[in-house]
C-alpha cells in the first residue's frame, strides 16, 4: 500500500511490515506514473 492505494508493483512488506521495493526508481519516475 501507498498513500492507502494498492501498488503490488511498487514493492512489499517483509514480516516486521518493514517497506521493500522492489525497483529503483526516483521521486520524478513515481510522480509520472500516478
């Protein structure tokens, strides 16, 4: 979740719900896709 929007492609929470990505990208790249 981001923002409480479902971004399965963004990333995943381990088991302490500690925030993983799973593709680099910048601030710039993530604005362009919303």
């Amino acid at each position: 979740f981001f923002n409480g929007v479902r971004h399965p492609s963004i990333g995943k929470f381990d088991e302490q719900g500690k925030f993983h990505l799973l593709h680099k990208f910048t601030y710039e790249q993530f604005k362009e896709k919303l």
